[in-house]
C-alpha cells in the first residue's frame, strides 16, 4: 500500500480511566503508528473525541449542532496531543483541522495535506468534516477520498475485527475474514455508521478493521499479509477459519 487513512478513537489515547488523554496510553499509539510509518508508506490519520465529549450522552440538554461542534473540539485536543507523542518517537507530523485554530494546527487545505504525505510526515485530521451531524467515522471516509488513501484502517482495542455478535457477550460469536459493503448494511454490523459505508462503497475504497494494540499488527497490516476484517466490493463474505 502506498498510502493509507487511520481511524482512531479518542478513547485509545485515555487508558483505563477512559477520560482525558493519559501519556502512557498515547505514548503506546504513537510508538504502533511510529513503527509503521517507518516502513515508508504514507499515512493520515482521523482520530476521534468520544474521551472528552459525546454529544448524544453529554449534550443531551443542547442544541444538537452546538454540542457536535463542542465535540469537533474534543478531536483537535486529541490531534494535538497525538503529534506531541508522535513527535517525540521521532515522527515529522502535522495536525490540519477543519475548524481554523491558526494558532496551534494549519487549517484543512487538501494540496498542503498531499504535500506533507509525500514528504513522509503523518497528518492528523482534527474537527471532523467541520460540520454538525456528521461523525469522525465520515470524516475519515471523506479525508481518505480527498488524499487518494488506497485503504481506510479501522483501529480498534482488543477486538481483531468485526463480528456476527459482540464477542464480549457472545462466547460464540464468529469473526468475518471479509465482508462486502451491503452486508455491512444490511446487518447494521457495527464498523463505522452507514453515511461512512456509503461514501466508501460509492467510491469502492476499501477498509479493514483490526486490533491497533496487538503488538505489530499495523506493520503486518502496512505489509500486505491478512489482518482482521477486510470490507470491500470485490470480495465475498467469509468467516476467518
């Protein structure tokens, strides 16, 4: 793969606690993104802000625009918090965001986020798409379009893919080795929300979902071999053996 689109959610970056942003936890993500952007290929990544606020459960009592926008916030903080942490493994890395904080990130310029990628920096995407209604999940569809990504890399904490029932509950729920975009649909599988799924099956770009916190699966990953769920137009549904 030449270059790839990370999706990751602000919870990996808090720890146990699950709130706010905790040094070891990100230092742990920044050291898996570290070791794989070092075998050359090109990544962004989105990341999301549900460790700080989630607008359905904490922004229940506002105006629902408002709280998406206060949640756009979440996601800057954890961009910023991110580089930091990726900048300190030795990482050249840019934050861009849709909403313009000029201070402390460059605003979303699609050319300038080209040009960091082929010069070998790792962008991350704060402030989601910039508008309200829209999750992180669309926002790395769209982001992942708009950088010619060949891949979306769904990350996820302790689950290797998607499955037929939650695992946590289900004993015997199966793993998907591949998955075609309606059926992810038409299941309502919990991989990234429908607008999302859409926006990739309209333009057939591939994701795949997997365990970010096993250690080097995102190098295996980067490196060709079969990891986690593969969601695409052009392949069957399958269960991993």
């Amino acid at each position: 793969m030449r270059r790839v689109l990370l999706k990751l959610s602000g919870e990996f970056l808090a720890g146990p606690s699950g709130f706010g942003v905790s040094p070891d936890a990100t230092a742990s993500l920044a050291e898996q993104i570290a070791a794989a952007q070092r075998r050359g290929v090109q990544l962004a990544a989105v990341v999301g802000g549900g460790n700080f606020w989630r607008g359905a459960q904490h922004g229940s009592h506002m105006d629902p625009a408002t709280a998406d926008y206060v949640g756009m916030l979440g996601t800057v903080m954890n961009a910023i918090a991110l580089q930091d942490a990726l900048e300190a493994k030795g990482v050249d890395t840019r934050v861009q965001t849709a909403i313009t904080i000029q201070e402390i990130a460059e605003p979303y310029i699609r050319r300038r986020a080209l040009r960091h990628l082929e010069k070998g920096r790792v962008v991350i995407f704060g402030g989601g798409t910039g508008n309200p209604f829209f999750t992180t999940d669309t926002a790395a569809a769209l982001r992942a379009l708009e950088i010619d990504a060949d891949m979306v890399l769904m990350a996820k904490n302790k689950v290797d893919g998607v499955y037929d029932d939650d695992p946590n509950r289900n004993p015997g729920a199966r793993r998907f080795q591949t998955l075609s975009y309606l059926d992810v649909l038409n299941q309502g599988l919990s991989v990234m929300d429908a607008t999302a799924v859409s926006l990739c099956m309209q333009r057939d770009l591939p994701v795949t979902v997997f365990d970010i916190f096993a250690e080097g699966n995102l190098e295996r990953l980067l490196a060709g071999e079969a990891v986690g769920t593969r969601i695409g137009a052009d392949v069957e549904t399958r269960y991993a053996d």
